[in-house]
C-alpha cells in the first residue's frame, strides 16, 4: 500500500512539473504576442493620427476651402479602411496576419488615398472624393499584391519598401497626377490658389502632426527589434530634409516660403521608407537631405513651369512632396542594401508607375462623368454657413437702420 501511494505521488509531482514547464513556456509566449499588438496599436493610433490631423490640417492650406479639405479628410480615410478590410476578407494577404495588422495595412491605403486626393483638392465635388476612394482602393492593393507579395508572378525576388516609398508615396502621388490630367479644366487651370496667414500656419501644424509620427508610420509593422533603430532612422531624415529645405528655400526664391515649410521638411520621411530599419543612422540623414533639395527644387522651380506646359494643376503638390521623394527612396534602396536583387527594385518602381498613371487616367475620365464644381477652391458651393452669415449680418444691418 505504502508502495502504491509512493508511485501516485511521484507520479503526480513529474505531472505537476511537467504541466508548470509547459505552461510557464507557453504564457510567456501569449503574453509577448499581445504585448506586441499592443504595441502595434498605439502606432495605428500614430497613424491614424496623421491621416486625419496631420493630412487634414496640411491642406487647409486653400484659403476658402478648409472647411471642405477637412471634410474630405474625413470622408477618404473612412471609406478606404472599410474597403480594405472588405478585400481582405475576400483575398486576404495571409491567414497568418492579425487584425491589427489588417489596420494597419488599411491606413497605409488610406494615407496613399489622400496623397491622391492632395493633386486635385479643390476641384472635386464631396461624392466624387467618394467615388474616388472606392476606385482608388482596389487599384493600391492590386500593386501592392503585386510587388510586395509577387502577384501574377511579375516580380521575382524581395522588393526593399519597408515604410511604403514605393508603394504608399509613389503609387499614390502618380495615380493624383493621372486624376489631375484627366480632369483639370482650363477654368481651374486658370483659378490661382490663394492662401493667407491662417490657412498657412493651419498647414504648419499639420505638417508638424505628420512629422512628428512618421517615425511610428515607418515602423508599424516591422520586428519588435527593430523599432528603434527605424525610429532614429526615420527623425533623422526628417531633421536632414527639415534643414536642407530651409536652405534651399532661402537659396532659390530668396526668402523662406510656408510652402516650403510645410511640406518640402515631410520628404526625408517619404524617402526613407523604404530602407527605413536597414540604413546607418548617418546614411538615413543624407536620404534626408538629399530628399529636402529634391522636394524644395520641385516645389520653387519644376512646378509652375509644369505647370504651365502641361496646363494640368496638381493643387497640393503631391509630385514634388511625395513622387520624386517616393522614387527617391527606391532607388537609395539599390545603393544602401547589401545583396538587394536590383532586378525586383526596379521592376516594383516601373509597375507602380505604369499601373498608378493607367488607373488615375482611367479613374478621372470615370469621376468627370458625374460633372464639374460650379467655382473651384471654395468652401461655399457645397457648405451651409458663409451665405447665411452675411445674409444674417445685412439683416442686422437693416434691423439697426430701421431703428434710427
């Protein structure tokens, strides 16, 4: 009997131990992969944050259209995400991506999206900003199947886009030059842009929202690991365009333009993207620089003399803040990773090009058909509010007339 319950405790004790070493390996494990995506959260609020504060309040820089800027905002950012989940489920990515993931993900079309938008702000009645995200959206995750995860089999290879150089900045500044083309009117060609004191250091502020979370832009999504080593990439790019554009600003145009300012500073963060967690600390701050002379020169010299060759406006200057920076960004990539298969880097860039023109010139001759705005830049077209102060002030006005 002794014997017997001796065995039962020995027994018991092995199991004990054995049980506690399992579950000791596997808790640890879970609470690592919630920490994780709890860590990824807060970066999609990051994001989310720039999407709608930072992208937002970048382009009230229209003087009597902020009202409709912010409102267009609003209106992108919350049909992208749903939309891009609706494809997921349907041709997910991998069943091994997690819903924060899926988020994230979601944001990065609709941080392209308002890229997009940013080259015809202005000329667009508020449906077809709509309009505009549900065809945008299937066309982002057809290139981004295609060079990031090797669909239709047109890249071979590993294509270096960690921060969405390539895919998000690019894809989405060219795709808006293609809705430009297609439906910028000589009336609006002929429309000048106005801005003032206010719309510009409204514009200020979201370029400083933008610039102060692109470093959690870059690294949603990359290895626990390296998260800081993307961070630091990331500020310093930002800190190397921020300076170079204020010397180039003052070298090109004499004094410092709020143009300049508020976007130009944002192309170190658009350029490193792509070699954002594999760059030296000093390499990402040359991208930077490099990347504020580029954006600078495009923003003071290229773009009104494109402007008038080509008769089309881009309203926001997403070539000049997000293309060029974009490609720039690709092509550091070729220079900056060791063992890179130049084949695929170059191929990502020219299918992105070829896909993004083809579908913004298709998507505007589509966004055409539902008409044009009676007068572009202005808030009043479509906003209550600016008729019915004044009609309200003459009434005042009469009213105190009457009284005399």
């Amino acid at each position: 009997m002794k014997n017997c319950l001796k065995f039962v405790l020995q027994l018991s004790t092995i199991l004990l131990i054995v049980t506690g070493t399992a579950l000791a390996a596997e808790i640890p494990a879970t609470n690592l992969a919630a920490l994780t995506d709890v860590q990824k959260y807060e970066r999609a609020i990051h994001i989310m944050a720039m999407l709608l504060v930072g992208f937002g309040f970048l382009m009230v820089f229209v003087r009597k259209y902020g009202r409709s800027a912010l409102t267009a905002t609003y209106l992108l950012v919350s049909i992208s995400i749903p939309l891009y989940f609706l494809k997921e489920s349907y041709h997910g990515v991998g069943t091994a991506t997690g819903v924060i993931d899926k988020l994230i993900l979601a944001e990065f079309a609709a941080a392209s999206l308002l890229i997009c938008a940013g080259a015809v702000l202005g000329r667009m009645k508020m449906h077809q900003y709509l309009l505009l995200g549900l065809i945008f959206v299937p066309f982002y995750a057809l290139n981004e199947w295609i060079v990031l995860n090797n669909g239709l089999g047109l890249i071979t290879g590993k294509v270096v886009d960690t921060g969405g150089s390539i895919v998000i900045h690019a894809f989405g500044a060219i795709f808006g030059l293609g809705v430009a083309a297609s439906m910028t009117t000589k009336e609006e060609y002929a429309t000048p842009i106005e801005c003032d004191d206010t719309s510009d250091r409204y514009s200020l502020l979201g370029s400083m929202v933008l610039w102060v979370f692109w470093p959690s832009f870059c690294a949603a999504l990359v290895a626990p690991a390296d998260v800081p080593r993307t961070a630091v990439n990331v500020i310093l790019a930002l800190c190397g365009s921020t300076l170079a554009t204020y010397f180039a600003s003052v070298k090109l145009r004499g004094k410092i333009s709020a143009a300049d300012i508020a976007n130009a500073t944002l192309a170190g963060g658009v350029a490193i993207g792509s070699t954002c967690d594999l760059a030296s600390p000093g390499t990402a701050f040359a991208i930077g620089i490099l990347a504020g002379v580029v954006s600078t020169f495009g923003f003071a010299v290229i773009q009104a003399k494109l402007t008038d060759l080509t008769g089309k406006v881009d309203t926001c200057g997403v070539f000049y803040l997000h293309g060029l920076p974009g490609m720039l960004g690709g092509i550091a990539a070729l220079v900056v990773v060791s063992g890179i298969n130049f084949t695929a880097q170059l191929t990502a860039m020219v299918v992105t090009i070829v896909i993004a023109a083809f579908a913004g010139l298709l998507s505007g001759k589509v966004i055409a058909l539902l008409g044009e705005r009676a007068e572009p830049y202005v808030d009043s077209e479509e906003f209550e509010g600016e008729e019915t102060c004044q009609e309200e002030l003459q009434e005042l006005i009469a009213e105190a007339d009457l009284s005399r």
